[in-house]
C-alpha cells in the first residue's frame, strides 16, 4: 500500500445561519479544485424554531449524515420524511429542487456533504432516498469499528447512490487502535474529524489533527490512520470520489459549470421554469 500523505488541513470555524442554526463549513468554493468533486462540508446544529426553510437547488447531489437528533425533511415533490440520528438520505438536486429541513428534537446535529453532477447529469430529474441506521452496514475489528455508507471497508460493502463513484465510511477507534484503508488511486480523498484530538494520519510523525477538522491527502492508494489516545475515542469520516475535471462555478444553493449558466438558473428560478415549476403551488408544511 501506497500511503497518501496530508498535503493540507482545514479548520472549520461555527457560524451562524439561517434560523436557529449553527454551522461549521470546511470545503467552499476556494477548495472546489483540490476537492474535486466534493463542493461543499458542513457539519450543522439546529434548534427548534430555527431551520432550513424552504429553498432551491440545481445542479448538485448531497450526502445528509444525522450525529445526533432528527431533521424533519420535505420537498415540492411530495417526499416528506424525518431523518434520525444515524440515518442517511442521498439527495439529487439535478435541474431543480426546493426543499426544507427542519429540526425535530431539542439538539440536531448532523453534516451534509456536497458532490459535484458531471455536466451532462446536471439537469437530470431530482429524487431523495433515505436509508436508516440499521440498513448500514458495520465492522468491527482490532478496536476498529467502521460504518460503511458508501464503498468498502474491512470486508463490507455498501452501494453508492450519487452519479460520481464515492466512498463515505464513518470510522470510530478506540484508544491505540490504528486502521489502514485502501482508496482507489485516482480519487480525490479527505477525512473529517468528529470527535477526539489525537488522530495521527498518514506517517507516524505527522502531527495530531483536531475536530471539526478536514486533513486532505495527497496520491496513493491507501489511508492509515491512528489513534494515540490512551482513554478517548477518535471518530472520523473517510471520504473519496472520483474526479469530474470539469470547471465548477457556484452560487450559494446553485453549481454549474459557468457563469452563464448560473444565470439561467437564477432565471428559471425566478421565472418558475425548467425544473422550478413545482414552486408555483408548494410551501413546506
């Protein structure tokens, strides 16, 4: 195995948005080209009263992810569903999306994860498909447990639902516990720390990385990973895709492939047209 060393680390900073929320964002739009085709990680905590009202999307699929709680999902489709603690919902934005998330609990916690459509996929029909808790696959071995969302880790596996291959596993070690996974060479790969302040990853003298923490890698086939806690756990996630190589211009909720079209999009928002004609009737409940 060819170890991918860290090439560059991204502390992700609270702040405030929308109503009642608090989020930390690690990947924007200055990391588009390093990430392909990742655009965007934000881990959030919403509040009763506060939310995500209803807004649009276009051009995008996303990776909903609950830690803690349940976000109270609805779209001008007609989907209506709660996604709890530990559930995931693969989301299409495609040609066009609106939508609310609402919290459901006293405390919601949760990360979505942005993935880039290939310009010929960007103005396909938009869906949403949840999968519960306990339809995910596990291991556990060594110390190492692992949640297998996407891709394959030891021995399990688990279908990616977004256009772009992906690979998304949730890993928790104990203390000393180190893991080393395989990662298709090509792809683009990063990890994001949710709880514990000494994850060692690649080498052995890189040094330790905080939560709430991004640690992206450079080539190579493999990821290893150590925990030299003697008495807390480390949890992280482990994602890679695989390269559109295309240009990526985004606009808040909308990501084209150019200005031009970013404007069109803002059009047919406004215009209600093109994959927004939904809105002319529907509000979230």
């Amino acid at each position: 195995m060819s170890l991918r060393q860290v090439i560059k680390k991204i502390s992700a900073d609270l702040e405030n948005e929308g109503d009642g929320a608090v989020v930390r964002k690690s990947i924007t739009k200055i990391h588009h080209e390093l990430l392909d085709p990742f655009v965007s990680l934000v881990e959030f905590s919403v509040s009763p009263l506060g939310g995500f009202r209803d807004h649009p999307h276009r051009g995008f699929e996303s990776v909903t992810y609950m830690l803690q709680g349940g976000i109270i999902y609805q779209d001008f489709n007609g989907h209506k569903i709660t996604i709890h603690e530990g559930d995931v919902q693969w989301m299409t934005a495609g040609k066009g999306i609106i939508h609310s998330e609402m919290p459901e609990e006293k405390v919601n916690n949760g990360l979505q994860l942005w993935i880039n459509l290939p310009s010929v996929d960007k103005m396909i029909d938009p869906k949403a498909l949840e999968l519960s808790s306990s339809e995910i696959p596990r291991a556990d071995e060594d110390g190492v447990e692992v949640k297998v969302i996407a891709g394959e880790s030891m021995g399990v596996q688990s279908l990616s639902y977004t256009k772009v291959p992906i690979m998304f596993l949730d890993f928790t070690l104990k203390p000393k516990a180190q893991t080393h996974q395989t990662v298709p060479e090509s792809w683009t790969a990063f990890a994001y720390v949710i709880e514990g302040e000494e994850g060692v990853f690649s080498t052995s003298n890189s040094s330790t990385v905080q939560a709430h923490s991004v640690v992206v890698f450079g080539k190579g086939d493999g990821v290893s990973v150590l925990n030299t806690s003697s008495s807390k756990l480390l949890r992280f996630l482990l994602i890679a895709g695989e390269p559109i190589g295309e240009p990526v211009v985004q606009h808040g909720p909308f990501v084209m492939n150019s200005q031009a079209e970013i404007d069109m999009t803002i059009e047919d928002y406004r215009s209600v047209k093109n994959g927004f004609e939904g809105a002319k009737s529907w509000r979230s409940e």
